[in-house]
C-alpha cells in the first residue's frame, strides 16, 4: 500500500488509478527482482533494478520541478526511495499514466520500442494477473 500513498503525495496525474498504479509497481518489482531490495544484477540494483542514470535522471527532472530533492545511488535499495523515483520518472515520460507505455518505459527507457520491448511486457502483464 506504500506505492499508493507514495503516488498520491506526489500529486500526480496520472489517468489511471492508484490500484492499477499498485498493480503494476508490484508486477514490476516481481519480474525485476522477485521482490526483493537487495537484488543485483550489474550496475541494476534494488527491488526495481534501478541503474545509475536513472538516479540521474530523476535528480535531473527534481531539478527542472524546483525541488531539493535528490536520490544517491544508496537509495536504489530503499523499496520505498525506489518506488519514488519509478513516479518520477512515469510522471515525466508519462504524464498521461498509459499502463501499457509505463511498462515499456521501464523496460526499454524513453526511446523504446515496442518490438524490443515486447517480451518484458508480456511478463509483466501475466505478473499482473497473479
């Protein structure tokens, strides 16, 4: 219930729900890492296998939003610091909320394709089914 709550603080608009929003953070989580915050997988870490330039990134859009909020590469295995920076970065690239493109973009960045993408949707779209 902590990525709801997170979504809802951040003030978000996103189109969709905060219960489909759950759904797919903890279908991300599972096909990321099995749920688990200490997960590594090269320079991926944490429960959303979160790499470098992501902390960048969001650091980068904070900035751009006024805010003092920053995130270190530490905060990668936070569950909860790691869910902030997933609305971050949906939030920015996906200001609309598409499940379907918040999926993608996790997976495949902000350039993706959906081609190169297509596998990684398809498990978390049956992860979300569970």
């Amino acid at each position: 219930m902590k990525h709801i709550i997170i979504i809802a603080a951040l003030s978000l608009s996103l189109a969709t729900n905060a219960r489909d929003w759950g759904r797919v953070l903890k279908a991300i989580a599972y096909v990321e890492s099995k749920n688990d915050p200490k997960a590594v997988s090269g320079d991926q870490v944490g429960l959303l296998q979160i790499r470098p330039i992501m902390v960048r990134d969001c650091n980068r859009i904070l900035e751009r939003r006024g805010s003092a909020k920053r995130y270190t590469l530490r905060d990668r295995y936070n569950p909860v610091k790691s869910r902030e920076m997933f609305v971050i970065y949906q939030s920015h690239y996906n200001p609309k909320g598409n499940i379907e493109r918040a999926i993608r973009l996790w997976n495949g960045g902000s350039g993706y394709s959906v081609r190169g993408t297509q596998g990684y949707y398809q498990k978390v779209k049956k992860a979300m089914r569970k």
